[in-house]
C-alpha cells in the first residue's frame, strides 16, 4: 500500500503569542504553505482553543501574561487527549536553561527569537512530518493489536468447539442425528471465523507492509541509528554511512564515541542520557567527525522504546544533516562580529532617515549608547542632511546605487567631525534601505588643513620677502643717492652765496628770479627737505628689515632669534588691522619688554603663533560679544598688553593679554581642539590655535596656556626654552 502524499493543508497549527506582530507574521507564513492557522494571545485562550479542537502543532511563545508557555506546554502533557500533540517553543529567551526547560516540560523543538524564516517552515514541516509518521505507526500497532484479539479469540472459540465436539461424540450416540445439524451449522461458522482469521492475517501483512513503507521513507529522508538500552549500535542506515563515511561493518558494534568530535562538554552528554533514559524524547545539535576527519552538524531526535514491562530495551535516533545552516549560521555570526569590531561607522538607515542600526564605532564616534542611536534620524547626526534635502538624496542614491562624499557628524556632545561616507542603497523583503560607511577623516583634513595653512603663510613670507627685495633696491640707491645730493646742494647753495656776495648789484632779471623762486626761502628749506628724506629712506629701510625678518617661515634649522624683533615684525603686518576705524576705536599696544637673550627656536614659526595669538586678540577687541552688555559705565580703550621675561634663567616667557569679552569654561576647555572655533561658518578654520600649540609645545619643547574669564578678557602664556636640548 502506497503511503499518502504530504498535503499540509489538511494539518492545523495553532499558534500561541501575546504580541501580535508575531502572531500575524507567523500566521502569514504558514497560511502561504497551505495550512491551516489558528491564533491565541495568552495561555487561557490557547487551552481552551484546544479542548475545543486539537490541533496538529503548536507554536507556543514562553513569556506571555497569566499563563506562561512552560504551564501551558505541561498541562497539555499531563492530559491523555492532548498529550501527543508537538509543541515547538519559539521565544527571545536564549540561555540554556531556558532550552533545557522547554525540552523537560515537553516542547519537542525550540526557535530563537529573532527567527529565520526558512528555519521556522523547516522546523515546522519537519515535525508534523514526525507526527504523520508516529500516527501512521500508532494506527498500525493499535490494528495488529486488534487482529492478535480477535486470532486469540477465534483459537479459543475452536479449540472450545473442538472441546464439545469431542464431549458430543463420546456421548449418547442417539443424538448424532440431533446434532448433525448443530455440527453442520457450527462447521459453518468455523468456516466463516477461518475466513475472517485470513483476512485478519492479510490485514496484519498489509501493516506489516506499510511499515515497511514508512521505514524506507524514514530512512531516505533521515539518517537513521538504533542501539541497544547500553548504546551499541544495532542498525544504521545508508545515509548515517554516507555522511559518517563509516561502513556498516564498521558501525555495527560500536557505540557513538566512534563519531564524537570533542566539540561537546561531557555535561552535555550527561544531559542527554539522563532524559533518555528517563524515557523521555530528547533533541538537540550535535557535532560529529566522519571517518576521514571532517565534522558536520546534525538535528537529533532520540526516542527510547521500553518492552511490555516498561523496561528500556533500545533507542531510535533520527538525525538531519544541518552542516550547511550551521556553516551560514556561523558565517553571520563572523559578519556580525566584524561589523562590531569594524574601526568605520556603521549605519542601517530606512527611507525616511531613521536609524534602523549601528555598530560599536558609530556609538563610539558619536557619544551616543545603542538605544539613544536608534531612536535618532539622520537629521540629528548630520546638519548637511536635514530633512529638506533628504529625498533629493535618497533618491540619488537610488539612481547610483551607491554614493561617496565628505560629511560632518554631530556627537551628543556637539562635537562636530569631518567624516567620509560611504552609502549603498539595498532591497530586502520588499523594503528599500541605506546601509553606510562613515570614517572619520579628522587627521586628514587636519593635516591638509595644516598644509594649506602652511603654504598660506609660506606664501605670504615669500610675498613679503618679495616685496621688502623690490623695495630695498631702489631704497638703497636714493639712500645712497641721497648723500651726493646733499653735498651737491650744499655745493650749490655756497655756490649761490658766493655770486650774491661778488655781485652785489646783479642784473634786473636776475633779480626778478630771485624774488620769483624766494632764493632765501630755498636755501633755508631745501636743506630740510633732503633731510626729510634721509629719514625717509631710513625708516622704509627699517620696514624692509622688519619685513624680512618676519617672512623666515621656512627656515628648516633653529637658530637664536631676538623675540622681541619677532613680535615686532608680527606688530607690523597688523599694524592696519589696529588703527582707527569709523567703527571701533584704534587698538592700544603696550610693550613690557624685558631683557632677553637670543632664544633657539624656529623663527618663522614662532612668528606664525604670535600672528595667530595676536589676531585672535584684536577679533576679540573688534567684536565685543553683543550679550555683555555694559551699559552705563564707559567702554575701555582696546589694549592688548605684550609682556616679556626670562624665567627661572632657562625659559623665556611671553604674556599676550587683551582686554576683551572674554571666554566661557567651556570655550577655554575646548581652545586648542582642532576645528573648534567660535566664530561664524567661513570666519575661520579652527586651526590657528591648535597649530600654535603643536609649534610651541611640539617643535620647541615649550607650554602654551590661555586663562580667561567672561568679560576678564584673555591672557595667552608662552614659554620656550632659550636653549634647546640636543637630540639624539
């Protein structure tokens, strides 16, 4: 007799959740592959579901309200209507205990939340094919059962005849003729019992048929082992030998240490022995070594058989190879530990910007635990992504497929970083996502920041230079030019004064051109004026100079420098920046110079800081911060105060203090960040300062402090050794 085909529309499933996401879903699922579903939100529901009509399956949730899935699951077990229905646990909860209760209580499978849904329809097909097999073999047993009765029952009615057959010959012979037709009727009836015993036998051959049927299914679907109640190995079939590479020989005999590959701790085992041979079912995952070394992965199902006294004589084992999910199994968790451990942002964004998933860096990167991430959009992490531009981007990565650009990432603590991203956009299950890069490029762009800066300042010293060259060439010619002049002039003018002395009474016209060009005036002024000029000459010289000595900025070599020519020549390029304005008052430079020595220092760069330091101070001085207000007591003049020193006889200390608005705790705490600035987007770099520390702290060996208060102004300290030490 042919086995019926698998029609899974024909089994019910009754599925037992108390949130209903998981119940529609579930119930979805299974609706599609044709069976038929039933849904219960608690415990209560689902018990008394099924009193009123057993299902084939259940799909049981643990941690409900009332009626938890272990009491639910243990009261079905303890009724005899109910008891054989399989249960397949499906929580969150993923400890081992929580596994090993569910099996004790009775489940006969157990998903971990979140599920797979391959492994959810596996599972489930996978037991109600189980179940099939079990009723199929439970009907057959309960026929053979039934036609022993009725063999027994028909020896005993014959041998009970022949009894009275026997007794009614040796009686009276004078009622044979009585008893002829009693005997003809009763022959009859042994007749028809002999037909009914053939048919009982043939009955009896057609379920030992089936389950011969059901074995060989069994037998090509699973990896079948039965042993004896000490574990030897009675029997194997052909697919236990082909993935175990064991022959039969060489299985028949053993026991399953033959195949143990030492993954599995001996309490696991311990585990499974003491609840099959409680006789109770057990399954699990074990890992087990083939013959040439190799491992796979099998779902193990062991039932114990107990003889008529209840006493166990043997095991079933049905195994399912799950070598390939365990390989994907473990590839997602090597995926999923790499992403954690990845030193780039990782983010999982959905259509509308919101933050679906992070890894550890982003959280790292950001300030922001886990939870406070996925409860943010797009829009709180990124102030050039808000939500006006959003769809023009997503709809351009939908166009590309994938985008890389430069971005700024906002931390919780407001810390803005320069970021690279990279994003691609993904389908998955009907829905359109972004999964994306973000690596934070803070030292790249500080180091191109840093370079431009640099060549910006290299190229105003080399402008400068040029032009203190361009100027000093001609300066030195009329300087030089200057002293012939004087001695011609004064050669001229004694020149002059001789002829009015010998010619007293010159002619009319030569004294009508004296009185024209005011001789006497002439010769009193124009010596004068080529004095003027001397010191004319003199003081563009001195700019020269001072120009020249400012534009050193790529000097490679330390060498001893005059601080205070250095801050003067930094003064000098300023000197515009500090005059008077119909808007603001001019700045105020007091100098208290002290007497220094030559300092070893890169001059260049060390005029770089003072320009740095010196135009912070006068934006300070020339933007008053608007929210101080000082009404009614008159406004300082703007001074910046520059103080020099020598200290402890090592050190050189230059003080630069202006009397400006002053900063908060905050704003100084965070002063030498690189990018941090408080001035307006495009107003500067956030540079100066950081690059100030580095040449003074880094290059020289020196400290660089700043103490402020709001409306105290700010004071800068600088210290660099007047000897450097020698390097290694």
């Amino acid at each position: 007799m042919s086995q019926e085909p698998y029609t899974p529309s024909k089994e019910s499933i009754l599925i037992v959740d108390d949130t209903p996401a998981n119940l529609q879903l579930l119930a979805q699922l299974l609706s599609e592959q044709g069976y038929k579903v039933r849904m219960a939100q608690d415990g209560t529901m689902a018990l008394m579901s099924i009193q009123s009509s057993p299902p084939d399956l259940i799909l049981l949730d643990i941690m409900m309200p009332e009626v938890n899935g272990y009491e639910v699951c243990s009261q079905l077990k303890a009724s005899s209507s109910t008891k054989d229905i399989p249960i397949i646990f499906i929580s969150a909860l993923n400890e081992v205990f929580d596994k090993v209760k569910a099996f004790e209580v009775g489940g006969v499978d157990y998903i971990t939340k979140p599920f797979q849904v391959q492994e959810v329809l596996a599972r489930v097909k996978h037991q109600l094919h189980i179940r099939r097999l079990s009723q199929q073999l439970s009907e057959r047993n309960a026929q053979l059962e039934t036609a022993n009765l009725a063999l027994k029952d028909e020896i005993q009615e014959r041998q009970q005849v022949e009894e009275l057959l026997r007794s009614t010959l040796e009686s009276l012979e004078i009622k044979v003729q009585e008893r002829t037709a009693e005997l003809t009727k009763i022959n009859q009836s042994l007749h028809t019992e002999i037909a009914e015993r053939e048919q009982a036998e043939s009955e009896l051959r057609k379920s030992l048929k089936d389950l011969s049927d059901l074995k060989f299914a069994l037998d090509a679907a699973a990896i079948v082992a039965i042993t004896d109640a000490s574990g030897i190995i009675t029997y194997v079939n052909d697919n236990f030998c082909q993935l175990s590479q064991y022959s039969r020989e060489e299985l028949i005999g053993q026991t399953h240490r033959l195949i143990n590959s030492g993954y599995h701790s001996q309490e696991f085992f311990k585990d499974l022995w003491v609840t099959i041979m409680a006789g109770k079912v057990w399954e699990g995952e074990v890992k087990n070594r083939a013959k040439d070394g190799t491992y796979y992965w099998v779902n193990t199902v062991i039932v114990p058989f107990l003889d008529d006294q209840g006493k166990l004589f043997q095991y079933l084992a049905i195994r399912f190879d799950i070598t390939a999910r365990k390989q994907v199994e473990s590839m997602l968790q090597l995926t999923q530990f790499s992403v954690q451990q990845a030193s780039d942002s990782i983010f999982w964004i959905d259509s509308d910007a919101k933050i679906l998933g992070v890894n550890k860096a982003a959280c790292h990167l950001l300030g922001y635990s886990e939870e406070e991430l996925l409860s943010l959009s797009v829009h709180d992490i990124d102030p050039d992504y808000q939500a006006d531009i959003w769809q023009a981007h997503w709809q351009e990565l939908k166009e590309h497929g994938s985008l890389t650009f430069e971005s700024r990432h906002k931390s919780k603590d407001g810390t803005i970083t320069p970021t690279e991203v990279n994003v691609n956009f993904l389908e998955f299950e009907g829905k359109e996502y972004n999964f994306g890069f973000a690596r934070d490029i803070t030292e790249r762009k500080l180091t191109q920041l840093k370079l431009f800066h640099t060549e910006k300042m290299s190229s105003l010293g080399q402008l400068i230079a040029s032009v203190a060259h361009e100027i000093n060439n001609p300066v030195n010619f009329i300087g030089a030019n200057l002293s012939h002049v004087d001695n011609y002039t004064q050669d001229l003018l004694a020149l002059i004064s001789l002829y009015q002395q010998g010619y007293v009474h010159s002619s009319s016209e030569i004294q009508d051109k004296i009185e024209e060009i005011d001789l006497d005036f002439l010769i009193e002024d124009l010596p004068k004026i080529l004095s003027s000029m001397k010191m004319g000459t003199e003081r563009i010289y001195e700019i020269v100079l001072t120009l020249r000595n400012f534009s050193r900025l790529d000097d490679a070599q330390m060498k001893p420098v005059n601080i205070h020519e250095g801050i003067d020549s930094t003064l000098l390029i300023l000197r515009d920046r500090l005059k008077e304005r119909p808007e603001h008052p001019a700045i105020s430079i007091i100098k208290e110079y002290g007497s220094l020595p030559l300092a070893e220092c890169y001059a260049g760069q060390l005029n770089q800081v003072f320009m740095n330091i010196l135009s912070n101070a006068i934006d300070a001085l020339r933007h008053p911060d608007q929210n101080d207000s000082t009404e009614g007591i008159e406004n300082p003049i703007p001074t910046i105060t520059i103080h020099t020193e020598v200290k402890d006889s090592n050190w050189v200390k230059i003080s630069i203090q202006d009397n400006g608005r002053g900063m908060t705790e905050s704003v100084l705490a965070r002063l030498f960040d690189p990018f941090f600035t408080t001035k307006e987007v495009g107003k500067g770099t956030g540079l100066g300062l950081s690059i100030s520390y580095q040449i003074i702290v880094e290059k020289h060996g020196g400290k660089l402090q700043c103490t402020s208060a709001p409306g105290q102004g700010a004071k800068f300290l600088i210290e660099i050794p007047i000897r450097q030490r020698t390097q290694s």
